[in-house]
C-alpha cells in the first residue's frame, strides 16, 4: 500500500468513527479549532471525492455551529 492510499483509509477510519459515540474531541479544543478542523478535512474529502465522509462531517460541523 502506498503512502497516499495510507493516508486516505487512514482518513476515512477516522470520520466514518464520527458517526458513533465512541470518540470524543481532545479536551483543550476549543469549538473554533473543532470548526476549522473539520472545514479543513471537508475540503480533504471533497478534493479526494470521499461524499460519505463529507456527509459525516457536515452533521458534526453543524451540530457544533448550533452549540456555538
């Protein structure tokens, strides 16, 4: 596997977890850092073509907007 394909299922793991309870974010973010991360891997997923992730994020991006 190269490094690319690597870091992609590496990527995809980790926002199709989102979609359970079983994560949380690192205690000392802030609810901006959670947004700009999660517009940052949006636009990732968008460039790579991952629609399932990009739907993944969008509902944990607007769940935090709504909490803001």
């Amino acid at each position: 596997m190269n490094m690319e394909n690597l870091i992609l299922n590496l990527f995809v793991n980790s926002v199709n977890i989102m979609r359970t309870d079983n994560w949380k974010w690192p205690d000392e973010w802030t609810i901006d850092r959670k947004i700009k991360f999660l517009s940052e891997s949006l636009s990732y997923a968008e460039k790579h073509e991952l629609y399932e992730q990009c739907s993944i994020l969008r509902d944990v991006k607007n769940k935090i907007e709504t909490t803001k």
